[in-house]
C-alpha cells in the first residue's frame, strides 16, 4: 500500500475509474426509478415486475435492483373457487373461504414466499389468486392458479399458472 | 478480531497533527496517531459497514434459515417465470449462506484480500437473491446488493485516501438517498396519497406495536384520517432524504441514520434486516469524514 501525504492533502479533481462507474451506476438507477414512471408503458413494466409479468426474465431481472419498497397500491384476492370482478370490486360479498388483503409490494409473495408458501403444500384443491396492482393512472391485474401437483406424493410441489383475465381496460 | 493492516511509516500520519506537548515517541501519542491514520479509519468503516450488512441478514435468521433449508427444499414451485437455476433452492441456499460465511470470516480478518472477497460475495450473494423465485420480493437484498457495492468500492480502492475522502461520504449518502428515492417515486399514486394503502397495511393488518391499540380506540374515520396524514409524511420525508444526495455532508448522514431507526421503529424490527446494512454504510460514510476533516 504506496499513499503520500499529499493524496489526501490534494486528492484527484477526477474520480478513479472504479468510483466513477459507481456514480455512473447511482444515477442510472436514479433515472430509471424517475424516468420509467412518467410513461404508461413504463408504470405498466414497473407495475409487471411486481406481477412477475414483464416481457422476460431476464428484463425482470434488470429491473430488480431498482429499490422498490412499499410501491404501488397493491391488492390480493385469494379463493378457492374463482371470483367474478363484482366480487374483486366490493359490488358482492365474497364467499365465506376467500380472503383479501393489501401488501406493500409484490403481490405475488403471497404465492411464492414464506409462510404462505409452506401452506400451499396442506392445500389440497387448485387455490385461485387475483393481484391488482395501481400506480399513478396505470392498473395491472393478473389472475394466477396454483395447483397441487398430485402424481408425485412422496415429493409434493405446487405449479403456478398465469392465466388470461378479462376485465375492463385489461390488455 | 484483529488489527487491519495499519500503515508503518510516518509520512501517512503526517496530515494528522499530533499533540506537540506529547513525546512521538510516548504510547500516548502513538495511540492516538494510530486511530487516526487513514488506513485505520478506513478499516473501521469497512468493519462497521460490514458488521451491520451481516447483522441485517442475521437479524431474520430464524425466518431465513427453516425458509430457505426446509421449505424452500421441501414444498418445490413449479414456475415457468423462472429459468431453472433462478428457481433451484440451492441456489437461494448458497447465495444466503455464502456471503454470511465470507463475511464473518472478514470480520474477524486483517486481509484486505479476504475482505475484497467478501465483499465480491456479499454483491454476487445478494444480486442473485434479488432475482431469485425464492427471496425476489425481499427488500432485504436489493438494499443489501447497493450497499454491498458500496463496501466493494471501499475495499477496492487500495490507498487512495484522497478518492476515499472526497467520494466515500457522497456516495454513501447516494446509495441511501437512492434507496428513499424508488420507496417515495412508487408512492406516488392515489392509494398513498389518500392513506388507503397504509390503512390497510399498517392500521388494519399490522399485529404489532401501536396498530392494535390504535384500532380498538379509533374509529375508522379517524383511522384513515391518521393513516393518511402519516402517509403523506412518508412520501416527503422519503423524497426529502433523497435529496440528501445533493447535500451530502457528515450531517446529512446522521439525519439518515436517524430516520432510518425511526423507519425501524415504527414498522417492526424485521425491518432492520432491510435498513441495517443502509445504516451501516452510513456510519461507515460518517466515520469516513474524518478524513475530509482532516485534509481540509
């Protein structure tokens, strides 16, 4: 370790390249996180990494790092028989096993993560889950079964489909 | 844990005037030149960044541990979002325990070869679990992955104090200001602003702290006329730390530390596996201002 006095007495006007990157890197994920949002499509990408919905993985995974906590208003809606929109919106009661709750972000952990997920193993039927997701003026609802996998007891496991839902203003 | 390598010759002691009543040569003087050399505070803001990064992990061991060695290995997703390796319990397993282990051993290191090593395992560890089917959703890692860069840039920068003085301090207070940044930009929607989201989240479902008191003594009225009101103290506040960035300073840092607790303190104490290694980078970015101080 070669330092003088005078490297901190008159350190580099420049930044060595390894903290440049650092800041190259700070304000790229700084200008994604306030760019991406002005657009619909880009509150839609933002809103799908939080559905796990986004065009691939491998764009899901880029948009990752970005720091996300407590974003959007995000819903839940988990039934083991499927809910209509009246029922989602609050226009009829749900029936007596459904349950809904709001998560501070990605919905989709109620499915893949922690306790909820050791559950779904106990769970013996096809379990039906509605996420809905609001960012400034953009919506995303995805509608996701899981579905015990029944030919292998001695090693249980649980498939997750996304499947189509038709609703008012959903592509 | 033992001493970092420390540097021998007098000429990196030199920016930091000794007492002239004090012999150099008395271990008075010598211990308080030491704590003040600039290798020496450097290595005490790695060990102090680097204490509160692993603290964050540990600090939900009890959840991670059965999670990700049980649960995770035993109750499988079939899930076609995720590539194969993305997906495997392993995977999530290693990438949990892999930088717990580098960075414990680093702790207790003098190398700064290990510590370069760990800290390459700390980004590696956390990046994966950023985009892993098991633990994506998990603040923890994507504040531990930012903050684990920053560590790496610390460690990576050899001698340079000059660099580390000028850059070490600003872009700690970066990595946090970002970090408030995503969490005030997001909010930016009705369901915050009017409180709907926090009045279901915190005031309806949370089971801890005041949340249940508040409920059983408050109309719902009155809940999301509160809910709404601290909502909105939430999005400034985290847009004002943002901005901190601008303002980076030994001052700004505290204020960030202190409003980082304060995050802690009214949500739950898991949450400090989110904001631990946040913290740490900012004590390590205070501790870093001596050297500013000193070259000033």
């Amino acid at each position: 370790m070669a330092s003088a006095p005078t490297d901190l007495l008159h350190p580099p006007t420049r930044p060595g390249r390894g903290t440049a990157w650092f800041y190259g890197l700070l304000a790229a994920a700084a200008a994604l996180v306030v760019i991406l949002p002005a657009w619909d499509s880009g509150r839609q990408l933002l809103l799908g990494t939080h559905h796990l919905r986004t065009p691939s993985y491998v764009v899901w995974a880029a948009l990752q790092p970005l720091p996300s906590m407590y974003n959007f208003g995000n819903q839940v809606w988990i039934s083991p028989t499927p809910l209509t929109d009246q029922q989602r919106d609050g226009g009829q009661t749900l029936p007596p096993e459904a349950t809904t709750l709001w998560v501070n972000h990605y919905p989709t952990r109620m499915m893949t993560f922690g306790a909820q997920r050791a559950a779904l193993i106990h769970q013996p039927r096809t379990m039906h889950y509605y996420l809905r997701s609001r960012f400034g003026g953009s919506q995303v609802d995805s509608y996701y079964i899981l579905e015990p996998q029944g030919d292998e007891p001695s090693q249980p496991a649980v498939v997750v489909k996304r499947l189509p839902l038709q609703q008012r203003g959903q592509p | 844990m033992s001493a970092g390598p420390l540097p021998a010759n007098a000429a990196e002691l030199a920016p930091w005037p000794v007492n002239a009543t004090q012999s150099v040569a008395s271990p008075a003087a010598k211990g308080a030149a030491v704590a003040t050399a600039p290798a020496e505070l450097v290595r005490q803001a790695f060990k102090v960044a680097l204490a509160f990064w692993l603290v964050g992990w540990l600090v939900k061991v009890h959840f991670f541990w059965p999670y990700f060695t049980w649960v995770c290995l035993d109750y499988p997703l079939v899930f076609d979002f995720f590539p194969a390796w993305a997906a495997s319990p392993w995977v999530s397993l290693v990438a949990y325990l892999g930088p717990l282990v580098a960075g414990l051993a680093a702790m207790g290191s003098g190398s700064p070869r290990l510590w370069r090593w760990a800290c390459w395992s700390l980004v590696v560890g956390s990046l994966v679990l950023c985009v892993h089917q098991n633990s994506y959703n998990d603040a923890t890692f994507i504040t531990s992955f930012w903050a684990a860069l920053w560590i790496l840039w610390l460690v990576t920068r050899g001698a340079n104090y000059g660099e580390i003085a000028r850059h070490g301090p600003l872009l700690a207070q970066a990595v946090i200001s970002l970090m408030f940044l995503g969490g005030a930009v997001g909010k930016l929607t009705p369901d915050y602003w009017d409180g709907t989201a926090f009045y279901h989240i915190y005031f309806q479902q949370k089971a801890n702290f005041i949340y249940p008191w508040l409920r059983t003594h408050l109309n719902d009225g009155t809940l999301l006329t509160l809910a709404a009101a601290f909502s909105r103290a939430v999005i400034v506040g985290e847009f004002a730390v943002a901005a901190l960035a601008c303002f980076a300073s030994r001052q700004t840092l505290l204020l960030s530390i202190a409003v980082m607790f304060a995050v802690v303190a009214i949500s739950t104490s898991f949450l400090f596996s989110v904001m631990g290694c946040l913290i740490g980078v900012a004590f390590a970015g205070v501790r870093l201002t001596r050297l500013n101080e000193a070259s000033a």
